[in-house]
C-alpha cells in the first residue's frame, strides 16, 4: 500500500520537483507550505501553514504516514538577512516537526546538506564524519540533524544533499551550476572565482528520486546524496564544452569551502544516479528563464531582503522627515540628516514641462518611496489603500507643499496611491524606491487624478 506522504515546504526548489514526480508515480501526496515568497505564483495546491505553529501543524501531520521535511531559509547569505527569522524556521521549525513526527509515530525524511561537513580538502567525507561547519546555514542545518536524530530515535532519513542544480518550476540561479549555464547563455562569459575548490553536486531530479528511494526502501539513518565530484574550473569547462562560453578566472577567492563527498552508501541501497551537470546545462541552455537569470524571483538572497525590507518599511507610517537650509559665507547647503534609504533599490527625478500638468494617482502594495523636491515646489498627495482595486472614495487624502525653500523628505509607505502637480516652472522632484523597475512593474496600480476629487491639486487664492 502506497503511504500517505506530506511534503513540509514543498513549494521551494526541490519540493516542487518532488511533488511532480511523486504525482506522476501515483503517490498519495500534498504540500504543506507557509508560502514565505509571496511574489511567488505557486502551481501546485498546498496546505497554508506555518511550521512555527505547532498548534496548526499537528492538525495535519497526524493524517500521513511519512513526513518529507524541505522546510529552511536556504542558503549562508538568505540566513545572515534575518538570523532570527533563520533560527526560528530552520531551528523551531524543525523541532516542531520532529517532536510531532514522535508523538504520532511518523517517519520523518529530514532533508540537510553536506554543507555541515564545512571545508574538508583532500578527504572523501563519508556519513560518519560529523564534520564542523564554517557557515551561519551550515550551523542551522547541524543542527536541524541533530534534533532529528536525538527526538525521533530511529524512525527517520536524514539526506546530505550536495549542492543542487536544474531546473525546477520554482527556479533559482543562485545555485553555481545553474548560475555559471544561465550566464553563459546570457552573456557568454563565465567567471570563476579561484577553480581548485571541490564540490558535491547533484541534480535535483535526484534528489527528488532519491528522497522516493528511500520512502519506498523504509531506509533509516544517515545518506549522503551527491552526482558528481568536480572542481568549480572542471565545472567552468563542462558549462565552456556546451555554450562555447568564454571563461575567465578570478584568483580572488570569495567562498574557499572545497570537500569531496562520498555517496556508496546510499547506492548500496540500490540507489542510482541518473542525472548529471551536462544534461542540466542542456536543459537551462534551452530554457527562456535564463535570460532572466538576475529577477529577484531566482535568489533565495533577494527574495529574503525582500521580505526584511518589506517588515521594516511596513512598521512605518506616512510622514516628513524635518531638514533645513545652511548658510554661510561659501553659500547655501540643503540637509535632511534623521533618516536614512534602507531599502533603497532605485532613484528617478521627474520634470514636468508644464506646471498644469498632474501626475497621478500610482499605487503600490509593497513599494515604498522616499519624495524630495530638489528645486522648486509641489504638491504631493497621498491616500492609503484599503482596497486596491476599488478603494474608497471616501479615504483621507494627505496634502503636502514640499519646497526647495525649506527642504524636507516625505515618506510613504507601501498600501498608499501618491500623485503630484508642480507648482512653479522647471520644478524637480526626486524619488527613491524600495522597489526595482522589475518588482515596481508588478506592483503598480493607476487610478484617475480626480478620483478622490479635484480639490486636492487646487491652488487657494488668498
């Protein structure tokens, strides 16, 4: 009889290749997410859930027979955006898990990474050696095992992954093989930083199929899961063989980690690799995301900022930042000195021909901007949204007169619509967006310059 299966984190990278194969094997199987990347259209159904609520987990966790565990912050430079929130997703998170998996007698398929093995040159590590991680990810991941192995007895599958690549629905090119093929098909250049580091790699259709091996082989304890050893030059050669890239080499070496790793345990058990780095070049070689390779969409790094920016700027509400005008015998000096661009992406200044012509209303849900009339003066309105598509005509509008005469900077925080008129010839105003071009392009929402009456642009003659 086929077990009932619940994929933890199943819309990422890995999870989502998962789900697909298991789906085609006829798996009795679903998705358990908290859906953390919002920017992010899942295509796959899934349950809504926070592993940090246990309360709300183990209302599901009890309905399957096995557990595959994919839920982290993925990724050394996500981790180091948000250590708390690291802490309690790839920590907390997993202990919940593990603690219900024991108390509903579950089998947990806990998924880590070789990268606890840390820098181990010259020595083909194997499962016994517990190793000594060098970076913040690679601790979390230590640790995630640990909790595993220590609260779950024997009824678990703890997978070492090497580091992963191919494509997947839920795309990432900030994973060194799928980076080095999607510049090399983007630019036709690759560069490598030093050469001589070793790395396990391995696709992640493997990965995927070896997560159902061991599901279906009841197989317990510890296996590494690794394709191939290669060096990142050897790696550089392969990506050259296929897209007659150019390659360049960096002595510069950023990331020094170098370990072999070995995986005969896991292909004792019967276990085959199918896939290799060739085949994933082909495969990125031919897809349109590469062109795409730097949206935000693919960096586990840039969807984290992304969620940091939006919790910080979001906590803040719409007001102007006091500055003033120095003078002295050298001349005049604009200041604004209590505030400061985190999360800054962008800058534009726009220029009216006429002062009669109104730019507005823009709204955004997740942008935020910080406004500055550098010469001249305008009015700058601002309405909170309280539906996007049809908001009240009802809401407050917020006037502002900002001036070169008396220098200030407005802020307004995401979930507002803003507009502006200049009030004098040759007027100009500088913006500065949390938000890339990219990311503004999908968050942006027009509505008619009267929309919340004309009044708000008038000029009062008194």
């Amino acid at each position: 009889m086929t077990p009932n299966v619940l994929v933890i984190g199943g819309l990422g990278y890995i999870g989502s290749v998962l789900y697909e194969i298991m789906e085609e094997e006829g798996w009795n199987v679903e998705i358990l997410d908290n859906h953390l990347y919002k920017e992010l259209k899942p295509t796959n159904l899934f349950i809504d859930v926070d592993i940090r609520n246990k309360d709300a987990l183990k209302k599901h966790i009890q309905n399957y027979d096995v557990i595959v565990n994919l839920a982290a912050i993925v990724g050394d430079p996500a981790c180091l955006i948000d250590t708390n929130d690291a802490i309690d997703i790839n920590y907390i998170g997993t202990r919940h898990v593990a603690e219900l998996c024991k108390k509903y007698n579950k089998k947990i398929v806990h998924i880590s990474t070789c990268s606890i093995y840390g820098s181990e040159p010259n020595v083909l590590v194997k499962e016994e050696n517990e190793g000594f991680p060098i970076d913040f990810y690679g601790q979390t991941k230590y640790t995630q095992e640990r909790l595993v192995r220590e609260i779950c007895n024997d009824n678990y599958c703890v997978l070492r992954l090497g580091t992963a690549y191919g494509l997947s629905p839920r795309m990432r090119y900030d994973l060194v093989v799928n980076t080095f093929a999607a510049r090399a098909v983007k630019f036709n250049k690759i560069t490598v930083f030093g050469g001589e580091q070793e790395r396990p790699f391995v696709h992640i259709r493997d990965v995927s199929r070896a997560i159902v091996h061991v599901i279906k082989n009841n197989l317990s304890g510890i296996y590494n899961v690794r394709g191939e050893n290669l060096s990142l030059l050897k790696l550089s050669e392969i990506v050259k063989k296929i897209t007659d890239c150019h390659v360049e080499i960096n002595t510069n070496v950023t990331d020094k980690r170098s370990y072999m790793v070995d995986s005969s345990k896991l292909i004792d058990t019967g276990f085959e690799f199918k896939y290799n780095i060739a085949y994933a070049v082909e495969e990125i070689k031919n897809s349109p995301t590469a062109l795409e390779m730097n949206k935000g969409i693919y960096s586990n790094l840039k969807l984290t900022e992304r969620i940091k920016i939006a919790r910080t700027i979001g906590m803040r509400d719409l007001h102007l930042i006091p500055g003033g005008v120095a003078v002295d015998d050298r001349g005049c000096l604009a200041f604004a000195n209590n505030f400061n661009f985190y999360g800054v992406k962008r800058f534009y200044q726009v220029q009216n021909f006429s002062t009669s012509t109104i730019r507005a209303f823009h709204g955004h849900l997740k942008e935020a901007k910080y406004v500055f009339v550098a010469k001249g003066s305008a009015i700058v309105a601002a309405v909170e949204l309280d539906d996007v598509k049809s908001p009240s005509k009802n809401q407050k509008v917020n006037r502002f007169i900002l001036s070169d005469k008396k220098p200030q900077v407005l802020f307004i925080p995401p979930k507002y619509a803003n507009g502006f008129r200049p009030l004098e010839e040759d007027t100009r105003i500088q913006f500065f967006s949390t938000s890339s071009l990219e990311e503004s392009k999908g968050d942006d929402y027009r509505f008619p310059v009267d929309y919340w009456g004309k009044e708000v642009w008038e000029v009062e003659n008194r």
